[in-house]
C-alpha cells in the first residue's frame, strides 16, 4: 500500500485508510479526506513540501507528515 505522499502527481487515488490518532487524525479527516474519499494529486512542491490535491472539489496543501499517514489504492 502506498501512502498519498508517495503517490504520483497528476493521478487519482482512493483513500484505503488514515493512520496516525488523536488530534492529528481528527483534523485529517475534517478537512474532507476520509475513507473512500477520492483524492486528485495536483502538484508537489520542489522540496516535497507541501503536497497540493484536490478533494470533494476542494485544494489543499498537506505537509509531508499528514500526506505519510494517509494510506492510498
């Protein structure tokens, strides 16, 4: 299983399971990305960082640490 940080830029991928507890897990999930959800990697930044996707017809930045803890299909 890949996670959506190691997921390629300009595919679409499904959300199979988000790992992490707590408050981290919980803003994850508030911001649209929960299971099932399908995800649109837009760009990464030169660095990696952030990670720019597109859920439920929203952008989003993700820093490499929360983008590790979403696994993907």
């Amino acid at each position: 299983m890949q996670t959506l940080r190691e997921a390629k830029v300009g595919s679409t991928v499904k959300v199979a399971k988000i790992s992490g507890s707590g408050p981290i897990k919980r803003r994850i999930m508030d911001m649209g990305i929960t299971k099932g959800a399908e995800i649109y990697i837009r760009k990464v930044a030169p660095l990696g960082d952030p990670v720019e996707v597109t859920v439920r017809g929203y952008e989003l930045s993700l820093r490499k640490e929360d983008a590790q803890m979403v696994e993907v299909e």
